[in-house]
C-alpha cells in the first residue's frame, strides 16, 4: 500500500536528486525547477545508495532486463507508438542516427543485459530527449553520449530519480516517457506528473499507463 509517510522517510536519507547537469551542451530536463529544490534536498547517503545502485545493476537476472523482455519493448514501441519508434538496442549496436525513439540497453548485445534506458527526437525541436529512471544516479555512457550527437543537437535529460532502487520497471518507465511524448506531452510535463523521488506510487502510475 502507498505510503507518503514512507516515502518522505527514504527521501529525506538520499541522495541529492538535483544536480547542475553534465558539462558540454547537455542540458538537464528540469533545470527550471533545480535551483529552488536544491535549496530543499538533503544531500545524504550517496555513497550508500550509489553502492546499492551498483549491485543492482549488476545482477544480470534482474526481472524485466535483458534479451528476455526485447520483443515485449520492441512490441509496445511498435504497436503505441506513432512517432516513427527505431527500436530496440544493446549498447553495442547504435550505429544509426537516433531519429524517432528507441529504447537501449547498458549491455552489449551478447550480455545478458541490465538497465533500459530511452531517447526521443522530435524533429520540430532543437533538442534531444535522453530519460533515465534512475536519473543522475547513473552517468550517461560516453556510447550513448556519442549515439545522441549523432543528432546534431542539444540533449536534454532528467536528473530526478524516478525508480526505487529494488525495483525491476526501468523498461516500463521508458515505454511511459515515450508513450506520453507520443500524447504530445511536454518533458516537464511528464515528470512532473510522477514523484520527484523514488516511491511506490511513481511505481504504481508507472505499472498502470505503460
């Protein structure tokens, strides 16, 4: 059952969600918002929780990871999705110019895989769009860093950290960012609609719209 109290209780032990966004012209998604909540947020734990992060990532039998749920992603992209969606990808395989949206796994394509992550380019704006549910706990592969400027433009991101750290839904929280992209849905927009924090009602949305 949700519980804010719970949630505020783990919120308040974490780590910084905000950060200043990576150098170059990677932009942050909610930087309009970030200097007013990093006047707010309690800056502890993140080695602890960095660690917890880690191990989790490196579970290779991690539910909803993996080669096991390519064909589901690459089915809801193709079915929901009408902004022209790539695919599917390991980290290994971006050769192509990221046009439209796809979905990319840490692993390479012989690996077992581990964390999804996403990216939408909408061709009427002058940026991209990456989305991690972990947000700036996880720093952008410098794989995934070269595939986005393929764009030739500004890439955008998030920071906030969406998903709990035992949970499975990082594909699902994709296939949401994009389906509600799809909906015409602004970046803000999106996150703004879940929790700024890793709770269960952002897991709960996340299981029931993606």
């Amino acid at each position: 059952m949700y519980s804010r109290k719970r949630d505020n209780q783990f919120y308040n032990k974490s780590v910084q969600f905000y950060g200043s966004g990576f150098k170059d012209n990677i932009l942050n998604l909610l930087e309009e918002k970030s200097t007013k909540v990093l006047n707010r947020v309690i800056n502890a734990g993140e080695e602890m929780i960095q660690n917890k992060l880690n191990d989790i990532l490196n579970k290779k039998s991690v539910k909803g990871s993996g080669k096991n749920i390519n064909e589901k992603l690459l089915s809801i992209l193709n079915k929901k999705n009408n902004i022209y969606g790539r695919g599917v990808f390991s980290i290994d395989e971006l050769y192509h110019i990221p046009k439209g949206c796809g979905v990319i796994n840490f692993d390479k394509s012989f690996e077992k895989g581990s964390h999804w992550v996403c990216y939408f380019n909408d061709k009427n704006l002058n940026f991209i769009e990456y989305f991690d549910s972990f947000g700036e706990l996880n720093k952008i592969p410098n794989e995934i860093i070269t595939f986005l400027k393929k764009s030739k433009k500004i890439i955008k991101y998030n920071d906030s950290v969406l998903q709990q750290l035992d949970s499975s839904k990082c594909g699902c929280f994709c296939i949401f960012y994009i389906k509600q992209r799809n909906k015409g849905k602004k970046p803000l927009e999106i996150l703004n609609s879940l929790n700024q924090f890793p709770c269960d009602f952002n897991e709960m949305e996340i299981s029931k719209l993606s």
